[in-house]
C-alpha cells in the first residue's frame, strides 16, 4: 500500500486551518532612512493584516511617487507602484473590478494634497470602499526637501530658501467639507497603539475610510508635529464609545476631548482650530451606500425567463418582413 506523506497523513488525523503570521506579509527589506516612521507604520498594517486574518493574496496596496510610495514592495501583498498623484484613481478600479479584494492606499502629503487633490476629492464624494493612508510629514522628502501643501508658514526650504510664504492646507478641514465622506480620522506614528486601533476601526469600515498619519522626517522635516510628538500641548486625543480606544499611557501626548463622531458639524470646528492636532475618529457615518452598492443596486438583474423574452424581441425586430 502506498504512505501517504507525512504532511498529508497528519492533516487527516488532525484537519487544521494554517494561521497567518507576520512573516507571511514581510515583502523586500525596507530601505527607509533610520527613524522615519514610515517603518513603523509598516509594522502597524502588517499587524493589521494579521489580526484579521487577510490572504495576502486578497490585498492590494496601492501607491503614488514618494518616500512612503515604497510601502507596496516592502509588503506581501498585491503591489501597485503608480505614478504621482493617481494612486486613488488606480485603487478606485482596482476596488471596482474585484470587490472581494481589499485595498489599502498609501501616499504621502505631496503626492495627494498636490498632484492630486482632483483625485483625492472626487474619491472622497465616490466612497469606494477602501482604506486610504496618507504619512504626513510636511515636507517633500524623496526629492530632498521642497516646500508640500501642508508645509508651516515661513518653513526654509530648498524651495522657499526665505520661507514658506502660503499659509498651510489644512486637509481635515477641507475633507470635512467634500460632499459624501464617510471616515475620517488621523493618528500618528508616535503611538503605535493609537495607530494600529485607528487602522483597525478603518479596515472594518464600509466605504472609503480615510486616514491621515501625523510623522516627522528625521532627515527634512526633524521639527514637525513638535518634533513627533515631544510637545503635548500641540495634541488632543477625541475620544467617545464610538471612536477610537486611547490608553491611559497616551495620555501624556496631550489633552483629552470627548467627541461624538457622528457630529459632523463640531468634527469640522475641531478641524478648523490650529493650536492642536486632534488625534482620533473625527466623523463616521456608517450609513452612506459605498459606490459598488449603489451601482450593483442600479444595475438590473432580470431573470432567464426576462432574458429569453428580451432576446426574442430583439431577434424579431431583426428577422425579415412577410
């Protein structure tokens, strides 16, 4: 009689399903600088992934042009490395085409503030369902510190070697005014915890969840966010059942806020005051359609009886007279 393999022979005795790991979605070895928190977020959607379990061959990641642009090589996933600016549009036909696949979207403050700001409102107002990542780090990293949207006032760079002269782009504020938002919500890369709670509450949601992650360049942009987090009074954690759990620990980043995120119209006054970064679930609203349901609901779906009686009347308007 012929053995079975070992390998084989134990799964009948004891039928298992494999779990996921970390290493099953650790692609290329990442070549960030030392200290970016690029890294960090890194290990945040890997332990993501993990926790819930997802096939890495059911995982997009989608990205534009720049530093954190790297992230679909340095995750075993699906990869798309697209060009500045479109990474929306090409997870928005990636979502499109296979529904079943989740998508994640990474881009950075340049690559989606700037080039495409068109892409990033239109794909606000759409609501595909997917999870969109912009590392905001103030500054233009990859090519050598230029002036990004979201660069302070009066900031020196290779750009504005006097100073920024534009006052920043203050893109929760803006997103809290697009038509159809869904999710909302920022974090940093300073709190690991914090981060990876907010990605999990994003990854469960229906639609496009849209997350902005606070980080400083150790390279460019040293100074931002306070120096990633070392000043407190530039930061305020929301916190409400709904939203998103912070730990006691975190507490010495900053103040606390209770807020409902339902409330859209105090997410947007929260948006719109500068001397503190909110950290936290700004607005959801669980009940808008994502655009594949209403275009899967649009779409008529007769039956083959409807079928059959709809090809003979288009055959009978072709056939011969007499």
């Amino acid at each position: 009689m012929d053995q079975l393999p070992i390998d084989e022979f134990l799964t009948d005795l004891c039928p298992f399903e494999k779990q996921l790991d970390l290493d099953d979605y650790l692609g290329e070895a990442p070549r960030w600088c030392q200290g970016c928190g690029d890294l960090g977020i890194l290990t945040a959607v890997q332990k993501l992934l993990r926790d819930n379990q997802a096939e890495p061959t059911e995982v997009v990641c989608v990205s534009g042009i720049g530093c954190s642009s790297r992230f679909p090589y340095y995750l075993k996933a699906f990869g798309f490395h697209g060009i500045h600016g479109r990474a929306l549009p090409i997870s928005t036909g990636v979502a499109l085409a296979n529904p079943k696949l989740k998508v994640l979207t990474v881009m950075g403050d340049g690559d989606c503030f700037s080039i495409g700001a068109g892409h990033w409102v239109h794909a606000i107002r759409y609501n595909v369902n997917l999870l969109a990542m912009v590392l905001d780090n103030e500054i233009y990293g990859l090519t050598r510190e230029q002036t990004s949207p979201t660069t302070p006032l009066g900031t020196r760079t290779r750009t504005t070697p006097k100073g920024a002269f534009l006052p920043p782009l203050n893109p929760l504020q803006l997103m809290l005014g697009v038509s159809n938002l869904s999710f909302l919500a920022q974090t940093a890369t300073w709190l690991p915890q914090h981060l990876l709670a907010t990605l999990q509450q994003a990854y469960r949601h229906q639609g496009l969840a849209f997350v902005r992650i606070l980080q400083h360049c150790p390279v460019f942009s040293p100074q931002a966010f306070g120096e990633g987090g070392k000043d407190a009074e530039l930061m305020e954690f929301l916190y409400h059942v709904q939203g998103i759990a912070i730990d006691p620990a975190l507490e010495r980043f900053g103040g606390r806020r209770e807020h409902d995120p339902a409330d859209l119209a105090t997410a947007q006054r929260l948006a719109s005051e500068r001397e503190r970064e909110p950290l936290g679930l700004l607005y959801q609203n669980p009940d808008l359609p994502s655009y594949e349901t209403i275009r899967h609901a649009a779409l008529a779906h007769p039956s083959p009886a409807e079928k059959l009686t709809l090809l003979n009347r288009r055959l009978d308007r072709l056939a011969p007279e007499g």
